[in-house]
C-alpha cells in the first residue's frame, strides 16, 4: 500500500488540485451576479391561518395586517401557534419577456406560489426539513401584478431569509443550479476517495486496518452529508426527502464516532481511560439518536420536538465538548514534541480558520454572504488526517523493516552460535585423541626419512609438513575450543606490534610489498601478550596473502571515547559484501586450502579479552580491519 502510495503520489497531487480548482469555479459561479439582475426592494408579510384561500388573501382590504420587509433585514420571529404566513411580491410595471422571480432562502415545509388568482408552482415536504428555494417564470402580462407566498411550516422557522431577484429566466436558472455545485462535487469527491480507501483496507494488516477504516468512515460520512445537506436533493428527489433526512442523520452519528475513534488509535492508543469511555458513550449516543430517528419516523414525525432536542440540540451541544477534548489533547502532544499532533493541530487550524473568515464576510456583507470557505477548511483537514495516517504507515513500516533487520541479525548470531558450540565439542573430544598419533606418526617418518634415499626422502618430508599442517589446525580447533590467557597483563599496544614486525615484515617482502607502522607509544589495554600477537599475525599474515602488484599494509592505531582502536589497512583484492558477512563462520574461508579457523580463533580471543572486531571492504580496492579494546589509563 505505501508502495502504491508513493507510485501515484503525483496523480493524488494533480486530484486534489482539480478538485480544488472545481470548487473555486463552482463558488465563482454561484455568487457571479448576471448582468441586468434586479433586487427587489421590499415586499410585504402577514400571519395567516392554514385554511386561509388566496382568494380571501387578495380581496382582504385591510392593510394593517401585512408587514413591510426591507431586503436584507432580518425577519421577524415567528409566532408560537403560528404554521401559515402569507407573502406578498409587487412586481414592476414593465416587464421583458422571458422573465423570472428567483428566492434563494425560504424557510417553510410547504411552499404555494400564486400570481393573481392562479397557482403557479407548490412543493411540499412530508418530512422535517424546512429550507427550500424557488425559481418562477414571469411572463410581461404580470408586469405590475402581484406574486402570492403562502409558506407553512410545522417547524421553528417560517419566511424568507434571502434577497427576491429579477432576471431573465435562463440567467436565474444557470444560478439556481449550480447554487449547490460546491457540495454535489465536494461531496461525490469524498465518497469515491471513502470507496477506494475501504477497498484497499482488505490487503492492509489487521493492526493497520482499524486507523484506516476509521478514517475511511470519516471521509465516507463527511461526503455524505455534504450531498444530503444541500437543498438541491430535497427540491429535485422529494419523494425520496424523509431518506435523504435520515441519511443525513445516520452519517453524523456515524462522523462523530469515527473521529473520536481516529483520534484514538493515532495519538492515545489506550493510554487515557476517560478517552476511551467517552469514545464509547459517543457510539451509545449514536446508536440511540439512530434508534430515535427510526421511532420518530414510524410515527409520523409526531416527536419531532424530541428528536430535534437529542440530535440538534443536545447533539451540538457534546460535538463542541468532543473538539474542545481533541483541541486540548492535541496541545498537549505538541507541547511533548509529537509531529503528527502538530500536522493535526494545523488542519483543525485551517478549518477553524476557514470558518472565521466565512463569518466575517457574513456581517461584512448585511448577513446576505452564503458560507463557502468552511467546505475547504473541511478538506485541508481531511488532508491532514490523510498525512498522519500515511506518516503512521511509513513509521509502522519502518519499524517492521528494522524488526526483520534485527532478526535476521540474531538469527545469525544464533545460527553462529550452534556452529561455534558444535565445533567446541567436537575439537574438545577429538583434539587430544588425534594429536597424539599424528606426533607418533612424525617421530617415525623422521627415522625413517633419515635412511632412506634422496627420493623418498622428499616424499617424506612433504609427508612430515602436511602433518605439521594437520597439528596447527588441531592446536587452533584447541584454542577455540578453549581460548584461555594465561595471564592478564597491562600491555603497551606500540610495543606489542613491534615485537611481530621482525616477523611480518620479512612476509610482506617476500610477497613484493611493505608494512608501515604508525603507532603512538602511550596505548595500554589488558591481556595476554602472545593472544594479541596471534591476533594480529593472524590479520596481517591475511591482509599480506591478498597481496596485488605493489601491496601495502597500513597499521596505525588512536585512543577515543575510552577504548583503543587499531586499524590493519591493506590495499589487496578485497573481499565480496556476502563474504564479508560469513567471516568467522566454522568452516568458511576465502582462501582455496583455508578452514576458517584462524579467523574463528582470532574472534573467540579478541571477544575474551572484551574486544570487538570490524570488517571494512571494497572488491579490488582492498580490506580494513578494525579492532577495539578498553583502553588503560596509565597515572
């Protein structure tokens, strides 16, 4: 999954950009004003009854009754026992043809639009939803008529909250549609990226698949509410309203949850119980307002009162006590270094900035500015959520990598360790039971050697050599069987290697190269002084084996941090990065008639005398061997 991710990072860029771009073209046609758009100034309003006919509203003579609405003044309250008012539109004397009469807000279940004495358009909403719009055709007969409202509720809200607009019938039209562009888009885009990301969660693991999930609900719900709180839907699908309502309804119970959710798994993980009982009670509540809802609905709508206290009211009351939490705690994780506490700390930014801008351009504007920038606040948060999770994942997969890293690392330190107890035993059974004859065996070829011919005698002593040989590797399968120094001493690390340098020296020029030595006279550790040599004859006699034309072998050695680090440096064929990693394995040897041996020896001694070991190689360009042992203060 994070490998998809990567791959098609630049598409999900360019996505988001286009879906940007979208959203910006759809507020910029929803609030461009046509040419020639008039606003009519004033209109008139009275209370009326449900039974009121138009017919009586028209003849009625007394004017005390209707109120004057100046064009963006507030509305007057409705009240208490009131369900029916009446609106009443002057209309211009001089009308174009083709005209129309666009209201963008009216508050009302029920809407009968009358000119003269005619029903024109009437919508009626079976469901709790009030918010409507309505775009009429006008003919040049109707110029100085009259246009008749009559708008019934059974809700809080009654009237029209908008600007009545006067304009040709195709220009009202292009705006009444893409009035609610910004949510269709906003909403559709959120539903498929909800749908791609609940697929993927079947190939993610079970400990990724709950963050995930989650945050696939979110996204699927915030899309859905976007789609089903636009009045679009309810004006052109009707019949379907009380669904689309109860869609609605179920995506926010299920938002709420899903956030808490979220918010859990990426930051607390457990660590805070009273998180985890709100979290709960959030699922209860849902449940219960889902259950309400069901109820409600089974009875007509008789508890609408009820339901509206528990899923507006009290509902709103617990999301700002939820935010207020997750504001507070995601502080508190920035305060104690957490990056993703930071990234979601900044998207919640973004919306709440979002959301203040919108509503200062809403009393800037005479209250007549729609809301808008919030839908994008929503999407930089949604942004937000999306980085930390992929940031989550990253980290989770690093953490695997390492995880395997490891025990792959002591897997091999085991594997290594079997062998090593393998080879112990068996060197300590056999080794003294074969010496013994081998020497045996030398005593007689030597007798033997020493009255026989010119001829035999050369076979013998190729014969008396290769037991010498076969005697060195059992003294080394001794040694590793049981490396024991004999005496523990102080010794000087410049001396030490001066003592070999009548040995290694000659080798090297033999083999057509040089040694140089560059060793302070001040490095002390402890241990044995013939261990170390072997040590180091051991390393050197190597380094000068992989000899090339003009072979050189760099010694030098520096004290830090408390230990004494000596460096062997040659400039030889190298070794291969998979060999390089089986250097000290039983059995293994770069060298054609090689055991292995000296190496593991070599190991077991620097590992007693609490040293470590380090191999540097480059093919061709030659091998460093780095050893380190606690170093000695000397007063």
């Amino acid at each position: 999954m994070q490998h998809w991710l990567q791959k098609h990072h630049l598409r999900w860029k360019i996505g988001l950009v286009f879906l940007f771009g979208l959203l910006f073209m759809a507020n910029h046609v929803m609030a461009e004003q046509p040419d020639g758009v008039k606003t009519i100034p004033n209109w008139e309003m009275k209370w009326g009854g449900a039974d009121d006919k138009v017919q009586d509203i028209i003849a009625s003579s007394n004017k005390d009754q209707w109120m004057t609405i100046e064009s963006g003044a507030e509305m007057p309250d409705k009240p208490k026992d009131v369900s029916t008012a009446w609106v009443r539109i002057q209309l211009p004397e001089n009308l174009p043809k083709d005209f129309g009469l666009y209201i963008d807000g009216i508050y009302a279940q029920q809407v009968s639009v009358y000119i003269g004495g005619r029903l024109l358009n009437e919508v009626k909403f079976d469901f709790p939803y009030d918010e409507q719009r309505s775009l009429l055709p006008i003919s040049a007969e109707d110029g100085g008529g009259s246009v008749y409202l009559k708008l019934q509720t059974s809700m809080e809200r009654l009237g029209i909250h908008s600007d009545i607009q006067l304009d040709h019938y195709t220009s009202l039209t292009h705006t009444f549609i893409f009035r609610d562009l910004q949510n269709i888009i906003l909403g559709f885009a959120f539903l498929f990226i909800a749908v791609i990301m609940l697929i993927c969660s079947l190939f993610l693991k079970q400990k990724q698949r709950a963050s995930w999930i989650s945050l696939s609900l979110i996204i699927l719900t915030l899309g859905t509410i976007f789609l089903t709180y636009s009045p679009f839907l309810y004006a052109n699908f009707t019949p379907f309203g009380a669904l689309i309502l109860n869609i609605f309804d179920v995506s926010l119970a299920i938002f709420l949850p899903s956030l808490i959710y979220f918010y859990e798994k990426i930051f607390d993980n457990g660590k805070f119980k009273w998180i985890r009982i709100f979290r709960k009670f959030q699922i209860a509540y849902s449940a219960f307002c889902i259950i309400l809802m069901l109820f409600n609905q089974v009875n007509q709508f008789q508890f609408i009162e009820t339901y509206l206290f528990f899923t507006l009211t009290m509902l709103s009351v617990i999301m700002i006590f939820e935010f207020i939490l997750i504001i507070s705690l995601s502080i508190v994780f920035v305060i104690r270094g957490n990056r993703e506490a930071v990234i979601f700390s900044s998207g919640f930014a973004i919306f709440a900035l979002m959301g203040i801008f919108d509503l200062i351009l809403y009393y800037s504007n005479n209250q007549k500015y729609q809301f808008f920038l919030w839908k994008f606040g929503v999407v930089g948060f949604i942004i937000a959520l999306i980085v930390i999770l992929g940031r989550r994942f990253a980290i989770n997969q690093e953490q695997m990598s390492n995880y395997s890293k490891e025990l792959e690392f002591y897997n091999h330190q085991l594997q290594l360790s079997e062998k090593m107890e393998m080879i112990s035993s068996l060197a300590a059974s056999v080794a003294h039971e074969v010496r013994n004859p081998l020497q045996v065996t030398r005593g007689f070829l030597q007798l033997v050697a020493a009255r026989t011919d010119d001829k035999n005698k050369e076979y013998m002593t190729i014969a008396i050599e290769e037991l010498d040989r076969a005697s060195v590797i059992i003294t080394d399968f001794l040694t590793f069987a049981k490396p024991q120094l004999d005496e523990i001493v102080e010794l000087n690390v410049s001396k030490e290697i001066g003592q070999i340098e009548g040995i290694i020296v000659p080798l090297a020029t033999l083999n057509g190269g040089q040694i140089i030595v560059n060793v302070p006279s001040d490095l002390h550790i402890f241990g044995n002084s013939s261990k170390l040599k072997q040590i180091l004859i051991n390393i050197i006699k190597n380094s000068i084996e992989a000899f090339q034309a003009d072979g050189q072998i760099h010694i030098w050695a520096y004290e830090k941090n408390e230990e004494v680090f000596i460096h062997i440096k040659d400039n030889g064929e190298g070794i291969e990065p998979m060999q390089l990693r089986k250097l000290g394995e039983p059995y293994y040897s770069t060298k054609t008639k090689g055991t292995g041996l000296g190496l593991m020896v070599t190991f077991r001694l620097i590992e007693i005398m609490k040293g470590h070991i380090e191999f540097k190689s480059q093919r061709f360009l030659g091998t460093e061997v780095i050893i380190r042992f606690p170093n000695v203060t000397i007063n």
